[in-house]
C-alpha cells in the first residue's frame, strides 16, 4: 500500500502542475487573442483610410 499512496502523491503533483501550465498557456492564449483584435482594427481602419484616398482621386 505505501507504494500507491507515492503514485497518487506523483500523480497530484503532475495534475497540479499540468494545471498550471494549463492556465498559464491559457493567459498567453488571451493575450495574444487581445493582440490579434488590435491588429484586426489597426488594419481596417488602414483599409479605410486607403479606401478613402482612392475614393478621393477618383480611383477605384
């Protein structure tokens, strides 16, 4: 029996840390999602700025 209260101590300290990874991979994730959106409005907010300076000089 001391042999499987060892294995379920490991297997607690794995599950812990794997949920820390877990969380921490997740906040990278978020973060990184917040960047994209960012992005995302910087870009069309170029496209419509380029929209307007041809709408502007009469190109299409």
């Amino acid at each position: 029996m001391p042999d499987d209260k060892q294995y379920v101590s490991f297997d607690r300290i794995v599950s812990q840390k794997l949920s820390e990874q877990l969380a921490d991979a997740n906040r990278q994730i978020a973060t990184l999602a917040a960047m994209c959106d960012v992005k995302d409005a910087q870009i069309a907010e170029l496209r419509e700025k380029l929209e307007d300076k041809d709408d502007g000089n009469g190109n299409a």
